[in-house]
C-alpha cells in the first residue's frame, strides 16, 4: 500500500533506539524527512549517517525531553512538522508506596507536560494546512496496570486523557490523535529489564525471556518493524479516519478485550 507519505515531514522523539527509531526508519522509508530527537547525540548522529547511505532524509536533534528548552531549540531547528511522534524512555521500576516527590516531578515533566507543550507547539500550524498527525507511544499499562511500574501505570494514562480530550477538538480541522499501547518487544528497554529479573532472581537472563516469552499467546516478543509498521500506517493520509484510539500491539497479551 502505498502510504502517501512522501515528502512530509515527521519529527520521532525518543529516536535514538527501540521503538523511536524503528519508527523513524519505516518513516523514512516511505519518504518522510525525520527528526531524530533524542538524548544521545553520538548515537543520532551514525542513524543520519546510515539514513543516508541509503538514501533516507534524516536529521539529528539533540535534546532531553526532560528539559523543555532543549525541545524548544531542536522544533526550532527542524522546523514545524507535519507527524509528531511523541515517545520517551520508561521511568524505573519502583515500590509504589516510596516513590519519592521528585521523581514523580521529573518523570511527569518527561511523560507528560512536555509533550503537551510539543503538541501545543505544533497544532496551530497543522490546523491550519488542514492535515496533522500526532502519535503517542505508550504502553498496555494504561489499561491493564503492570507490577513495580506505578510511575509509567500513572502517567501514561494522565496523557491518555488528555490525548483523547483533544482528539475530539482537531478532528475537524484534518488532524488525527492516536496512541500506540506496546506490549513486549525486543528493544535494549526489554533487554535491561530482564537482566535486572535475572539478577534478583538468581537465574539465567534466557530463562527470564523463555518464561516472559511463553505468556504472550503468539509466543514470542514483538519485532520492532512490527511495531512501526502500524505507526506509519496512523500518522499516513490513509488513516485520516483514525482518530482518538488506544491501538495495542502486544501479541495478544493484554487480557481485557
């Protein structure tokens, strides 16, 4: 199918690995000029250098997205997009009843207030071309709480209604709001907490991963592509009716329908 994708603009936070860069690589793909926003410069910095080696529009934008200035600079240097692919890294695991102010301050900054402010930023201008697309990436904690994440558990469901809130508001105006609710996939996220499992347990990361493995109903963890293939359908012309939704991609994981 083609997507219809070309020569828009799309700027993916959180792009330096995972499921960010997946996205950005299936955008790019397709014909996207990508802003690759992340934390990690040198990482961003060999993705361009391998966009362009085959052949893929990309650019690297250094920034945190803790720190809104930073994001300021990077949407300035980039220019208003036409997808914004809102995503940052997982807060960590914590016992829910010792979470401390600050953290909860820190990692609300990040999930949530800057990525309003991101999607504040950008509306007016897609409203005004009469064609926008916003994507959040999220997790299936949103709709089936996961054990010793209650930071993540909280504040992705806070985005979650806020995004569909305002989905309803720029409907009219071309512009679609969706988020992606991923369950397991084989990221370096992934791969950092199940050695954290494997630790505490005293067992072999392999079996952590056959255990977690044989849980999801089609037996495996998701491939990043996967992933991404669904998003750059969302954020396409083609999805112009899709607007307001909770998409989970999680192998059949999540047990409520």
């Amino acid at each position: 199918m083609n997507l219809d994708l070309k020569d828009k603009t799309a700027l993916v936070c959180g792009a330096s690995q995972g499921l960010g860069l997946a996205i950005a690589k299936a955008l790019a793909a397709e014909g996207c000029k990508v802003g690759l926003l992340a934390r990690n410069k040198a990482k961003l910095d060999v993705h361009v250098q391998d966009f362009a080696t085959k052949g893929l529009a990309a650019v690297a934008l250094p920034a945190d997205m803790g720190d809104w200035e930073q994001v300021k600079a990077a949407l300035e240097h980039f220019g208003p997009p036409d997808i914004l692919v809102n995503n940052s890294g997982g807060p960590p695991p914590v016992d829910v009843t010792k979470v401390e102010p600050d953290l909860w301050r820190k990692q609300f900054e990040t999930m949530v207030l800057n990525q309003m402010r991101l999607t504040e930023a950008l509306l007016p201008r897609m409203r005004v071309n009469g064609f926008g697309r916003i994507l959040s990436v999220a997790s299936t904690s949103i709709v089936e709480p996961i054990a010793g994440l209650a930071i993540s558990n909280s504040l992705r469901a806070a985005l979650a209604g806020w995004m569909k809130t305002l989905s309803a508001e720029v409907a009219r105006d071309g512009v679609t709001i969706n988020m992606l609710l991923p369950g397991s996939f084989a990221t370096e996220r992934i791969d950092t907490m199940n050695a954290r499992e494997a630790e505490a347990r005293g067992v072999l990361v392999e079996q952590v991963v056959a255990e977690s493995s044989a849980q999801i109903p089609v037996g495996r963890y998701g491939d990043p592509r996967e992933f991404a293939a669904v998003a750059a359908f969302l954020v396409s012309p083609r999805a112009s009716y899709v607007t307001g939704q909770m998409i989970r991609i999680d192998g059949g994981s999540t047990k409520s329908v």
